[in-house]
C-alpha cells in the first residue's frame, strides 16, 4: 500500500510516522493500548515545545535584522604608529641576581690560564728558561752591588712608568664613552620628543580641537575605491606630515573600536550613526610629526601607561591590548 505524503505537514508526518512505529510495537509485544497514548500525549507536548522555540528564534532573527539596520556606522582607518625601544630597559632585581649568579658559576667552571703550555714539565726548554731566569737575576743583583741599588731601583722606576704611560694613552684611544639612559628630553619632560623614553616603545596620539574625546590615534575615514590601508597611510600624511619614514606591518587591521555618535553625522550625503575604527599597526623609522594645526592641534608620544592620562577611558580600554607593555 502507497501513501502520499506530499500534502501532509511535518507536524503530523511525524505524527504518523510514530503511530505507525508505536502500533507496531504493540503488535509484536502483545500489551496494552494504555501506554501508547501516555506515549502519544508526550510526544505532542514535545512538538508542541518544539514549535513555540521556533517561533521564538524566529521573532529573535527579525529583531537582530531589524535593529542592524536602523543604525548606519562610518568605516574609519585609525594608525598605531610606534617607535620601538632604542635601548635595553633595566633589569628587575630577579634578573640581576640571576645574570651574577651565573657570572659566578662561569668563573669558576671556567678553566685557568695552562702556563705548562709554554713549558713542558721536566722538559729541556724548561731547564733552559730557568737558568736563563736565574741568570739574569744574578746579573741584575751584580749590577746592584757594583753601581748602588738607587740607581737600579730608579732605572725600574722610569721603565715602570713608560710602561704605565704607554698603557695610559692606549686605554685612553680605545676607551668607549657610555651615553646616560636618562635624556635630557626625560629630565625636561619632552612630550613631543622622540628621544625620550628609550628603553619603552612611545605611540603617537594626536588631538583634535573640541572639548570631548579630543586625543586619539590618527584616523580618518575611507573615501571611494579606498582599502584600509590606503586610507590609513593617506589619513596619516594629512595630519601629521610627509616628513616621517613609516613602514606599515600589514594590510590588515590589528583591532577594531566601535562607538556612536552624540548626534548623527552627514558625510558625502550620507547619514551615520557611529562610526568603526580599524587601525593598522605601522613603525617610524626617521622624521617628526608636524600638524596643521587645523584639523590635529597637538600630537604626543606616549607610552601606554601614560596613554591612559590622555585617552577617554572607553577608547583606552578598546586599544590597550594591542600596545606592547614595554
């Protein structure tokens, strides 16, 4: 027997499918009818369970497809342009314990000085050199009672001091002159300086001239026919100058900051409500930042401990992952 079950819904598809499932069951068992229907009753409860979270999920997806258009948000390139540290930064005391333990532990494994390469012990060239020494000592001591032991003691003198000269002017060509960790950029507090901090990697953060939300990396929106990256590195040139060498790290962003707008903003006959700011990484090898002073007032390099005294704290808290401790 054929049954056509195009016409039928899935609800009492599966109805059926279980009756028939359920039936014969109860043939091949021999017991009651009682039980299948306690069976069939849960079985439509669960349909039933079954139908009304899907209507919930239903409603749940209008709503997210509802709400993701009422807002409109300006796609914005942000830069995190960086100097890396120019010098070592100073060891913990951990680390400086630790590097004079194994100082230590290197002297003494280390092995002396072989003087027996030089002479053998027993050998004949080491019969020769110590009646060649004794020699000479027994001359310097003749010497010594012939002409009187002033004269000898000031000859050693002058030849000592030769030698101490000679010494003297050779350390002082090959002497290295150490160059303190402290700039004078650190001690005037120079925050516009790029030599300062050297031991840190700085950020630059330029503002912007209005009250709110004034510092933050530069940034700029994408025009048309614009990647990130294109826009990150014209937006840069806009603000802070040409006259910096800057190398971008990639062509993908590393973070993305989303916010909204006090009020909605109109750009190109477009009407946005937030904007998301992708930023991209990039390292200044030479140069300085030099605003317009029109669209960026000021500009600072800051560490990211001292990025927070600038920064509004919601856009600190967005960008602080992506900064480098030290």
């Amino acid at each position: 027997m054929y049954i056509m079950f195009s016409r039928l819904s899935p609800t009492r598809l599966l109805t059926f499918a279980f009756l028939t499932n359920t039936s014969t069951a109860l043939i091949r068992t021999n017991t009651s009818i009682r039980p299948s229907w306690t069976r069939i009753k849960s079985f439509k409860r669960d349909v039933a369970q079954f139908q009304t979270f899907r209507a919930v999920s239903t409603n749940r997806a209008n709503n997210l497809s509802k709400n993701s258009t009422l807002f409109k948000y300006r796609l914005v390139a942000g830069v995190v342009l960086c100097r890396s540290p120019v010098i070592t930064r100073d060891l913990i005391p951990f680390e400086e314990e630790y590097y004079k333990y194994q100082q230590v532990l290197e002297q003494i494994h280390s092995a002396q000085f072989p003087v027996e390469f030089y002479f053998k012990k027993g050998s004949s060239g080491e019969k020769l050199w110590k009646e060649k020494l004794k020699l000479e000592i027994s001359k310097e001591m003749e010497m010594a009672q012939q002409e009187g032991l002033v004269a000898l003691v000031n000859e050693r003198q002058k030849m000592a001091r030769f030698e101490i000269d000679k010494n003297d002017e050779l350390q002082e060509s090959q002497k290295v002159n150490v160059a303190d960790r402290v700039t004078e950029a650190d001690r005037i507090q120079d925050m516009k300086s790029l030599d300062r901090a050297l031991q840190r990697t700085l950020y630059l953060i330029v503002k912007k001239p209005r009250d709110q939300h004034s510092w933050q990396f530069p940034q700029g929106g994408l025009e048309k026919q614009e990647n990130l990256y294109q826009a990150a590195k014209r937006e840069l040139a806009e603000e802070c100058g040409r006259d910096m060498d800057v190398w971008f790290v990639g062509r993908r962003p590393i973070g993305v900051y989303q916010y909204r707008f006090v009020e909605p903003i109109v750009f190109d006959q477009n009407r946005f409500d937030g904007a998301k700011v992708f930023f991209m990484k990039a390292h200044i090898f030479a140069g300085q930042a030099k605003v317009d002073h029109n669209e960026i007032v000021d500009f600072a390099w800051v560490t990211k401990q001292e990025m927070q005294e600038y920064v509004h704290p919601d856009y600190y808290a967005a960008v602080k992952d992506m900064l480098a401790s030290f």
